[in-house]
C-alpha cells in the first residue's frame, strides 16, 4: 500500500518535520558541544525557522493523515504569523542568552519544539490532532518559563502555568471525550455533520472544550495566572507567550467554532460573547493600578484576547478575517513593545516599573516616540493600526447584529487607553532619571520593524486585509 493510497502524503506535513528534525539536530549539537554553543544554536535556530517559513509558502493546499491534518489559506496564514512570533521572540533573547550564568542552549530548542506544537495545532482537524498539538506546545512552554533556574519568581511562574496548563488540559479533554460519545466521530467535519441541533451533552462537551482554549488565550474567566507568569517568566519568555501561542490558541479557537460547530451558532455565540465582554471589561479595568510593565501588559493581552473574539463572535467569515487582521496586528505591536521593555537597563540592569519610564522623551527622544505609537495604537487610536484592527471586529459584530457587545468594546477601549496614556505621561512629562544603556542592534531592528509597520499601515492595509480575507473564506 502507498503512502498516496492511505491517506497519507508526507508533503503537507514537510514544514513541520524539517522543523522538528532541524530541533533534534540542534539538540545533539547543543549536547555534544555543552554551553558555549548556546549563540550557535540560536543562530541556527532563527534560520531553521525562516526555512520552515519559506517552505510553508511553498507547501501545497490539503489534507492527510486521513483529514485530521488540515493545510489551508487559513493554516498557512497563522503559521506564517506564529514563525514571525517565534524568530522575533529568539532575536529578543540574545541578550539574555548571552549572559555567563543563562548559556542555555536548550532555550531555543524549546521554543521550536513549542513552534512544531504551534503548527500542528493550527492545522488540527480533528480532536486528536487538536490535542497533540497542545501538548507539545505547552509542555516546552511550562519549561521556558521556569528557564532562570536561579530566581525564585521564574520557579514560580513556570509551577503556576504548569498546574494551571494541567488542569485546562484536563478540561479539555474531558469536553472532548463528551463531543466523541455524543457524535461518534473525532473530526471536525464528522461532528459538523453530526452536530444539528445542541443537545444538553454535545454543548456540555463544547463548553468544556472552549473552557480549555480560553486558558491558552487567558481569556476571563480562565486568566488567573497571566500576571504571575508574566511577571515572574524573564522579559523574553514574556514576549514569546504574548505572541505565538496566543496566535495558534486563537487560530484552533476559530478553527474549532466555525468549522467544527457550524449547526450550533446560538450556543456557542453565547459562550464567545460572554467571555468576550469579561476579557475585555478586567482587561481595561485591572490594569488600572498596575507599576509593573509586564503585569500591564499582562492584562493587556487579555483584553485583546477580548476584542479578537468579538470578530469571532460575529461567526461569519467577515468576522474570521477581523480575528486574523487583529491578531497580526496584535502580535506586531506587542513584539515592538517588548523589544523597548527590554532596553529599559542601566547599568546592565533591567528595570521593569513604570516609573523607570520617566523622562524617557528627553534622554532618549526616538525611542519614546516609537514606544508612545505603540501604546497608542494598542489603545486604538486611529490613524494608527490597532485602530484599523478594532475597527474590522467591531464592523463584524455590528453587520451580525451583536450591538451590545460593540457598545462594550468601544467603552471598555476608552477605559483602557487610560493607562497606555498614563505611560507616555511618565515618558513626557516626568523627570528623567539617568540615561538608559545604549540600544542593542537586534532589538532596534524588532523595534523598528514593528513601529514602522504599527504608524504606516493605514497607508497601505490592502495585502494584509485581502489575504486575512482569503484565509478566513476558506474556512467556509
């Protein structure tokens, strides 16, 4: 029997196994040559990615493994974005990794595992391949964020997220087990099929299922440890948590409600719309009172997580494309804020309160400019992109008829720019303190690169929107 025959091409999944294999070979490397090849390894690393990238633009649209392997616009798009997460968040992490006491080759290791995980799970069509998926991205993300073995606040973190991860996998699958014994398949077009009408068993199984996805995107009420790990993970974990694994949590969010359950909107509308409305109301409201960057940026992102489902919510493809527009843009303008949170050391040490920020416009004008774009446009304001991204989710909302939870979204965005505001008046208004270290090269070019594309994309959104519209159709 050949392989064609089985259901079973190997060319869809070649991206993901070059990526794999590419990780064991840096293993052994790694292994065999101890600590001083940690800058190697991440090096090789950034290049294996990119590889990975080029080879899923080139990689045909369809399905193996009998159907449970899904590649389509929709995939190629989210993994092409969670590989720019990944290169960006091991370009972040030089500095750290070039510090004697953390030469911890194993650290970009982890993260192409957890990228491998990534991918599958973006091309999940079935429950099993779903839950696969999650694991191999989680496990090696429980182990990068415990990474800095010597600090007590990494320990934690990493304890926290694991305890937490094991329980929402346990939901998971329990919502799982209860979607197989009521509809007698595992695939998401099998349970399509079968899903007409919600009985109290498949919307119990779908809640707990959804229940599971919503920890991976820290949407309320499943957020609790976002500000812990946040904090207590080193400042380039935090990057990476904040970016590619947020995007394929969505990706398979999206992936699962429109494709997987398409006979029972109304049920599961009610579930995205609730979550929707609490991500978006704790995430304006509990960063209020914040000092710490990280912990801000913490509850940031679950209130992004928030206005992404909005689109979600919507359940039409105009919605999809709002939750892919938003999440592109959402990863650019929290890499680019990142790579500034990371420049913020004097000294040689890091500082990660706010009021590290003051006077920042006088000691260092550029970089107050592009950081002050940033928290503007993470706060939506228009012309700049995370204005457009708001705006393509809440058009959605409002066409499917969901005017409240617009109405929500709007107000709770005023709430929020409060405190990215207060940010730029700690940059403009306060007192500098002493000058910051100069800026890494590699963090300059995240910086640019995102703050570029965050002031200039209202000048030309057309690529962008047209493939996040394609993407999103060929989920229908």
């Amino acid at each position: 029997m050949s392989f064609e025959s089985a259901g079973y091409q190997l060319l869809p999944v070649l991206p993901e196994l070059v990526l794999a294999v590419g990780a064991m070979g840096l293993l052994m490397l790694g292994a065999y040559r101890g600590p001083q090849t940690t800058g190697l390894v991440t090096g090789l690393a950034v290049c294996l990615l990119v590889v990975t990238g080029v080879l899923e633009l080139w990689v045909p649209v369809g399905k193996t493994f009998g159907g449970s392997f899904i590649v389509d616009d929709f995939a190629k798009f989210l993994k092409i974005l969670a590989l720019i997460g990944s290169i960006a968040t091991l370009v972040l992490s030089i500095e750290y990794l070039a510090d004697q006491s953390r030469r911890i080759f194993e650290y970009s290791i982890l993260v192409l595992l957890s990228t491998v995980g990534m991918m599958v799970l973006i091309s999940a069509g079935d429950l099993i391949m779903l839950y696969l998926g999650l694991e191999l991205m989680s496990l090696a993300l429980y182990v990068v964020a415990a990474s800095n073995r010597d600090n007590a606040k990494s320990t934690e973190a990493g304890l926290k997220y694991f305890v937490l991860g094991a329980l929402s996998s346990g939901m998971l699958l329990y919502g799982a087990s209860l979607i197989y014994g009521f509809t007698g398949t595992v695939s998401f077009a099998g349970i399509a099929a079968a899903v007409k009408t919600g009985s109290i068993g498949i919307v119990f199984g779908l809640v707990f299922l959804l229940a599971g996805l919503c920890f991976k995107i820290s949407a309320v009420p499943f957020h609790m440890w976002t500000p812990d790990v946040y904090e207590g993970a080193p400042t380039p974990v935090t990057a990476f948590f904040a970016s590619a694994p947020k995007v394929a949590a969505l990706a398979v969010f999206t992936r699962v409600a429109l494709t997987a359950f398409p006979g029972i909107v109304p049920q599961w509308q009610q579930i995205v719309v609730f979550v929707s409305i609490a991500s978006m109301a704790l995430g304006s409201f509990a960063a209020i009172g914040q000092k710490n960057i990280k912990r801000l940026m913490a509850y940031s992102s679950i209130g992004h997580m928030g206005f992404a489902l909005v689109g979600l919510a919507a359940g039409t493809a105009e919605g999809a494309q709002g939750v892919l527009v938003y999440i592109s843009i959402y990863v650019a303008m929290t890499l680019g804020s990142f790579a500034v949170i990371l420049t913020i050391k004097r000294n040689g040490q890091h500082f990660e309160n706010i009021s590290d920020f003051a006077g920042l416009s006088r000691t260092n004008p550029l970089l107050a400019f592009f950081f002050a774009m940033l928290l503007f446009s993470l706060a939506g304001v228009p012309p700049l992109a995370g204005f457009f991204a708001k705006w393509y989710v809440f058009v959605a909302a409002i066409k499917a008829g969901l005017f409240t939870l617009s109405v929500v979204g709007v107000l709770t965005s005023v709430v929020g720019a409060y405190y990215y505001l207060s940010i730029v008046k700690v940059m403009y208004f306060d007192e500098p303190l002493i000058k910051l270290d100069p800026m890494r090269v590699e963090l300059r070019t995240v910086l640019a690169v995102a703050g570029l594309f965050n002031i200039f994309f209202f000048v030309y959104p057309g690529p962008l929107v047209s493939v996040a519209t394609a993407a999103a159709k060929s989920l229908f």
